[in-house]
C-alpha cells in the first residue's frame, strides 16, 4: 500500500483529503508548515507526499529544496487551490512529480497518487500546458513588480475576485474566514493603487491570472 504524508496548513483540508484517499492508500502523518513537513519526512520515510504550495515557513517550493536537496528520493505531489503558471512551474522546477488542484475528485487523488508513487509524471489537465510551455521555451519569465509586491495569499484572492467569487465563496474555497478574506483585498487595493474589485478583475486579466 502506498505511503502518503499530507502536508497543508489547514487542519480541515488534511483531514477531508485523509477521508477521500479512504483505506486505499495509507496516510501515515500529516504537516502544518515547512519545518513540520521536513521534519516529518525524515522521520516517517513516505512514498508520496502531497504538497501545498502556499504554506507558512516558505511554501512548498522551500520543502522540496530542502527535503530533495538533502538527497531524499520521495516524490511530491502537489495539491493546491492555485491553478497559477508561476506556482505550477515553479514547484515542478523544484522537484515535484505532479500539480492537481484542489477540486479533484478522492477517486482521481487515489489515482494520481498511485501514479507519482509509481514514477509517472502527473497534472490536472489544464496544467499540464503550463509545464510544456515553460520547459520547451528557453526565455526567462518576465519580472512583474506589481506581481511580485503580492503575497502568495493575495495573489489567490485576486484570482478568485477576477473570476468573480463572492467574499464568502472565496473564505470557503481558501479556507479562512471573510474578514481575512477583505483584509487581504484591502492590502491587495493599496499595493496595486487600484480602487475596487472591478479595477482588481481587470487587472488580473491583464495578466493572465484568471
């Protein structure tokens, strides 16, 4: 049975992705941040660990150079809200086996899991573009300072509000409460000198975020 560490820093998410994998596949232990998830693979030697890309401590990129870089063969799976080009290539430059996002079936998550575990290379289907693209091209990504100036967290919200989720779906969807979820808008308006969320959309769509 394949042997599976979740690493997510919320609570609720590690124990509804422990519920879908089911008896299928053998969760031995879950992390909250960085230094837990480094921790916990040195210890506990899984199979697969299912990485989110947006954590306290780093992120998922800073547990793949850590982990990978101290010669460990454990192969990560990411799996995060984010459907973004630079997450997705960023923790595939990393290390990462595969990138399914968050609104994957159990059944598809059982599956992707077996798969890394066994070598294969896995995405969601609307990802898998992001990664041929990235590697086929020799160029550098362009640097956006606006971009840039934004938080991993900020940069979720701003998609969502591009797509045009309501406050409450977005808190749903990431997991945190309303009240952050205008926190991180309000700073999002500020860095960016935008004034709403109509400006926020437009801009998002500028750039391909959405």
């Amino acid at each position: 049975m394949t042997r599976v560490l979740i690493v997510d820093d919320h609570r609720l998410f590690r124990s509804g992705v422990r519920a879908e994998l089911g008896d299928s596949i053998e969760v031995v232990g879950e992390a909250e941040d960085v230094e837990s998830a480094v921790k916990a693979i040195a210890e506990l030697q899984p199979d697969v660990v299912l990485l989110d890309v947006h954590m306290p401590g780093g992120g998922g990129q800073e547990v793949l150079r850590r982990v990978l870089g101290a010669g460990s063969t454990v192969r990560f799976l990411a799996l995060s809200v984010s459907d973004a080009a630079e997450d997705v290539i960023g923790v595939i430059r990393g290390g990462a086996r595969g990138y399914v996002t968050k609104n994957i079936s159990g059944k598809e998550l059982t599956d992707a899991v077996r798969r890394v575990a066994e070598g294969d290379a896995v995405f969601s289907p609307r990802l898998a573009g992001f990664v041929l693209d990235a590697f086929a091209s020799s160029e550098a990504p362009s640097i956006d300072p606006e971009l840039d100036s934004l938080t991993q967290r900020e940069r979720e919200v701003l998609r969502l509000i591009a797509r045009g989720y309501a406050y409450k779906e977005i808190a749903k969807e990431l997991f945190i409460s309303v009240k952050t979820v205008e926190t991180h808008v309000s700073s999002v308006l500020r860095k960016l000198q935008l004034s709403n969320r109509h400006e926020l959309s437009r801009w998002a769509t500028a750039r391909r975020l959405v």
